[in-house]
C-alpha cells in the first residue's frame, strides 16, 4: 500500500466527504472504491474497443440447433457482428434435454436468424466463448463458419448499420 497526499480545493473536498458520508464510509474509503470503479470500467471499454468486429445491436428471434444431439430452442440474438454473436436462450418448461445447460464453453451449434430487411435467413455456426447463467443463459459465441449466402448477407448488414451510424455520429 502506498500512501498518497492530496491538495484539494476546499469544495472539492467537501463534496468528497459529502459523497463520503452518504455511502457510510470514510473519505479515503470513498476515494480508493471510486479510483477501483472508474479503472475497472475504462478496462472493461477498454477491452470492448479491442473487438476485430464492430458489434451491431440487433433485437432479432432465432433459433439454435446443438451439433451432436440435434436438441433445438428458440433464441434472442442481442447483437451480431462478423466474429460472434450475443444471444439468449431460455430454457421451455419441460423440453428435455435441457439446452441451457448444453450452451457451456466450446459448445458448437448453428444459428439461424433474418436479418432486418428480410432477406433469406442467416445460417452460422459457432462455438460458446462466454456465457453467463440465469433463468436465460446469455452467450457469447464466436463464428466459425458459415454460408456464402449467409456470410454476405451478414456482411452487407454489419456495413449498411456501420455507415449508418457514422452518419448519426458526424452530425
């Protein structure tokens, strides 16, 4: 632990205290809680601005298929972008096996979804990098294949949805 001395402004430090004082605890304790909370949240962004892929927020119904058992579910997919996607599965009551519980790391499964503007649907193949539980489980997988037909369809839809948010954003 090192020790670290601060000149601050006196309303500075009273707003610190104040904030302090509201969380129950002292102002160093305030102060180290805060520093660890902002550093964890700029690595995280950090780590997200790091993608190879940009990550385009979808809100789209699909369904997913288990190689090797064939067990199928409906799915939501969150987001999509040329290397993965981020999907939830809910588990229907009384549907065995149970597919939450398949979706651990390194399953690999095929995805199928319609991108917005119709179209022939997407047809992908991933594997399960991530995975938070839940009454859904949430996924992050990784693409490893798919269709032409499937993969250009994607890719128009990832630069179509980045070209239209470069032009919200210069605006």
């Amino acid at each position: 632990m090192h020790r670290v001395c601060l000149d601050l402004p006196e309303d500075l430090l009273g707003a610190v205290q104040r904030l302090a004082g509201k969380d129950g605890v002292s102002t160093p304790v305030w102060m180290v809680r805060t520093l660890r909370e902002r550093i964890a949240a700029e690595d995280e962004r950090m780590s997200a601005d790091r993608r190879r892929h940009p990550r385009i927020p979808v809100g789209l119904k699909g369904s997913i298929r288990m190689n090797g058992s064939g067990v199928t579910s409906a799915a939501g997919v969150h987001d999509v972008s040329l290397g993965g996607v981020w999907l939830s599965v809910g588990q229907p009551h009384g549907q065995e096996p149970d597919v939450t519980a398949l979706l651990q790391r390194g399953a690999v499964f095929e995805l199928v979804f319609s991108l917005p503007g119709g179209g022939r649907p997407v047809l992908l193949h991933c594997q399960v990098v991530r995975r938070s539980a839940g009454e859904k489980a949430h996924v992050g997988a990784r693409l490893l294949t798919a269709e032409w037909n499937s993969l250009n369809g994607l890719h128009a839809f990832v630069e179509r949805s980045v070209a239209a948010a470069g032009e919200v954003n210069s605006v």
